[in-house]
C-alpha cells in the first residue's frame, strides 16, 4: 500500500483517518539511541535514553516532575536537537529527513493546543494552507475523522470559541491525523479534563491505535497511563529507569524506584 494514500479502518469497519502500511505488530517505525540533551550552562535534561516504537504500540512515558518527559517529545518531534546520540525513523537518520516532512509524519498534539478563531473546519484546514494536502479535503474526509474522535459529523462548523477543553483536545488530535502520521507524540492528554472526558478520550486514542497508529504520550497521572499504556517507560532525573510492558510495570516493576514512583513517593 502507498504511503501518502489516506485509509479508513477499525477493528470491522472504517472510522479512522490515518496512513497505514500494516506492517506486522514488531514494524519498528522510530529509534533512539542514547540520546541526551544538555543545555550551554551545563544542566542535563536528559541522559542516554534509548527507546524504539513499533505500529499500533501505545508508549507511555511516565515520571515525575522535571523528569526530562516533555524534553524528550520535543527531540522526537526535532523541536530541539540531542546533544548526543542518533534518532532514526524507519531506518533514516533524523539529520536526512526535511523537518517538515517529518512533523507531518511524527505528529504533536500539545498539552494546551492553540486553535486559531474561527469554525472548527478552519483549523482543521491548516495542512492545505500549509501545502500538505492536495487536493483538499472533502467533506466526507472531515466527516469520518470527526467520528474517528468521537466528534458529531456537523462538529467542523462550530465555533472554536464555544468548545470545552475535552472538544479542544479532539479537535486537535483530529487535525494531526489529517497530516497523515505513522506516530501521535501526546504531552498530557488528559490533563485539565474531568473524569468522564479524560475516560473518553483514552478509549478514542486505544481505538485509533489499534488500526495501526503508534503512540508515545507523556503522562503525569499514574491512573491514567495504566488505562493507555500497552508499555511504560519510566523517567527520572533524566534517565531511563524502568521500560516494560504495562501489565508487568503495575503488577510487578523491577526497579525500587520504580515502585516508589507507583506508590506516590516521588514528587
């Protein structure tokens, strides 16, 4: 299948909106090896962190406070550049891939999107202004990326103005799928939402993974990367201390550290 064709799937039918090549479950899409980022005065924000992510994988980072999370989505994203250490996506070296065509296939929804005002279909319509779609989008392309977040077929005509922080963080992860990217950076998806729409939109992002859509999110809130995560990493001061999958990571984690990070301990 190509890669800049845009494909609909689910588990039985289609609902989504994304690239695919479904690949198998083991498809590496990105690595990093050993990766650091120091800043001119000498401070360390991050230390030797490796990491791979493979199709369909939801990746959780966790940690606490001034652990290096954010510090990391930004190298991911090329926002900032490791101080040491390569990145690589599918096999190529970050350093030969245009920035922007990689953003548009490693997508950032931030933990405090921007929507410009304007209707939700305006913002939405940002990858043709910015030359990344043609032709545009239809109508039927903005319909099935609504339901693919859990959004009304008429949600694009409604004003920015009038969304709730829940609507907000779907519209933007709606229009990162649009992009067409093979991975979904999330910096604290659910934070600032009650309950109920935190609940709703880890169910929505587990669905779209699951069609093939690879994910690392950072997330603060331990309830919340346990309902997410399919493994954990776990950050602190910088460095790796934990990665396993999420089921272990809970029940049985390795590392004491790791297990005072679970119990609350570590601010």
């Amino acid at each position: 299948m190509s890669m800049d064709k845009i494909y609909f799937f689910d588990r039985k039918r289609p609902i989504g909106l994304f690239p695919l090549s479904m690949n198998s479950a083991d498809d590496i899409i990105l690595k990093a090896g050993g990766i650091s980022r120091n800043l001119p005065t000498g401070t360390t924000l991050l230390e030797d962190v490796s990491l791979e992510l493979a199709s369909g994988e939801r990746l959780v980072v966790v940690g606490p406070s001034g652990a290096g999370k954010t510090t990391l989505l930004r190298l991911l994203q090329r926002l900032d550049e490791p101080t040491e250490g390569t990145l690589s996506f599918r096999g190529k070296p970050y350093e030969t891939i245009p920035p922007t065509l990689l953003r548009r296939r490693i997508a950032f929804v931030f933990q405090e999107p921007a929507l410009f005002d304007g209707t939700v279909e305006d913002n939405l319509r940002i990858h043709e202004r910015l030359g990344y779609q043609n032709p545009p989008f239809t109508g039927e392309d903005l319909t099935k990326v609504m339901k693919s977040v859990g959004l009304a077929p008429d949600f694009p005509g409604r004003d920015t103005q009038n969304l709730s922080t829940g609507e907000v963080k779907r519209v933007a992860v709606a229009r990162a799928l649009l992009g067409k990217p093979e991975i979904l950076l999330l910096d604290e998806p659910t934070a600032n939402l009650d309950p109920t729409a935190a609940s709703s939109l880890l169910k929505t992002l587990k669905t779209l993974s699951e069609s093939g859509l690879a994910m690392l999110a950072v997330m603060h809130q331990v309830k919340h990367a346990r309902e997410l995560a399919s493994r954990i990493l776990l950050l602190v001061k910088g460095r790796v201390v934990e990665t396993a999958t999420a089921d272990r990571f809970f029940s049985s984690p390795v590392e004491e550290i790791s297990r005072r990070f679970l119990k609350g301990e570590l601010e």
